[in-house]
C-alpha cells in the first residue's frame, strides 16, 4: 500500500486565489510527521511546513497552512493568496518514528499560478 | 551560502560507466540522506548515515550501489556499471540531530546513455 497519496497530478489557480493540494496517508504507528515540500524546476527541494502527528493545532507558516484530520489520515496543503512564483510541483512526505528515518514522499501535484 | 551542496549538477556518462556524486550537508547535521528521483515521481529514499555510520540502505540500493561518509561530514554515491534505469535525479538530504526536517541540495541529475 502507498504510503503517502496525492490524487491531484496538475490543478491550476488564479493569482491571489487560495488553493487546496491533497494528501492522504496511511501507517499504523501512532508517531509521525508529516511535510510539505515545494519544487520549482531547478529542481531543488523546497521545505514549506511540517506537522506533529500528536500537534493538537493546524501548523501555519506564512501562506501555507495544513489542514491536518487525523481520523482522516489527510493533511493538505492551503496556499493563500497565490502567487506566480507559487508554480511548482509540491509533495507530501510522511516519516514514522518507530520505522527509520527515512521520508516516504507521494507522487506530487504539479500547481499552475494563471496570471 | 550554507545550505546543502551537491557536485556535480548534472552527469551524462555511457553505459558502463562508474560515476561518483558528492554532498555537503550544512554544519553540524549528523544525519545525511540519499534519496533518487525519476520523472513524474517523488524522491526514493536509498540510503541513510547518522554521523559515519550508514544505518539503513534500500532495496533500491543494488551492489552496483555504494555510499560514503568517512568522516562525518561530507558524503559520496557512487554507481558502478552504470545503466540506462539509473538515469535519474539523485537528492542528498541533511537534519539536525534535534529538528524533524530534511533539508534537500539542489541534486545532481545523471543521464546515461
């Protein structure tokens, strides 16, 4: 079973619009964390915002807040106010703490910021 | 600048071929991490050092595959015999014993031909 899903391949936003990327993820171990990270075509790994499995609030950072449901196994990403630079592909990547070390990232939503 | 650094950017070899990548974690990060990237996919984790000592290595990691950190600072991939397949973006990662987050190098993307 995937580890880390993201079912949207390519969604496209109107600047200064917010817009919501999916994920979804699956594990039985009761700590972990969750993250987003954003990368432009340099191809460089851009981290964006992180989230405790046992943080009782939604983590924010900037323009960029997770909607984290637990019970849903979800955590998406919001962007705020899009910008042009806002273009990239974006992953999801969860890490459990009793399994290593190692980050288990999904397949990616490329995001288009229209003018 | 002290963010992750990789060497070379970019790599095109022919089959056969051995290659080796370099990385350079920020200061005082005891953890680095190799990750491989293909097209249209998230990053692969191959392999993982805590200070000089590799603590986990992927199924991904054939023998072809090796990875060092003498020292505890800077690390190298190499791939011996290389092959088509292993055209790809190769990621190093570094963290803080203390924080929960990966910081990525630019990568060195590597194409075989």
């Amino acid at each position: 079973a995937q580890k880390i899903t993201q079912t949207q391949p390519g969604m496209f936003v109107q600047e200064k619009e917010a817009v919501t990327l999916d994920c979804t993820y699956d594990t039985s171990d009761p700590s972990y964390g969750l993250f987003w990270y954003k990368q432009p075509s340099s191809g460089e790994m851009i981290f964006l915002i992180y989230q405790g499995s046992y943080d009782q609030q939604n983590a924010t950072e900037g323009r960029y807040s997770l909607n984290f449901q637990k019970a849903r196994k979800s955590a998406n990403l919001v962007i705020s106010a899009s910008q042009l630079g806002d273009s990239a592909m974006y992953f999801c990547a969860m890490r459990e703490e009793n399994t290593g070390n190692q980050f288990y990232f999904g397949t990616g939503t490329s995001l288009t910021v229209i003018p | 600048d002290t963010g992750v650094s990789q060497d070379p950017r970019h790599k095109i070899t022919k089959r056969g071929q051995n290659v080796t990548f370099r990385c350079d974690p920020i200061s005082e990060h005891n953890r680095l991490y190799w990750y491989r990237q293909t097209l249209g996919q998230g990053p692969e984790f191959l392999t993982y050092f805590q200070n000089e000592a590799q603590l986990e290595k992927s199924r991904l990691l054939s023998d072809r595959f090796s990875a060092e950190r003498p020292k505890g600072s800077f690390s190298t991939l190499e791939i011996q015999r290389t092959e088509q397949g292993d055209s790809a973006m190769y990621l190093c990662a570094s963290e803080h014993p203390v924080q929960e987050t990966q910081y990525f190098g630019p990568g060195t993307r590597l194409l075989v031909l």
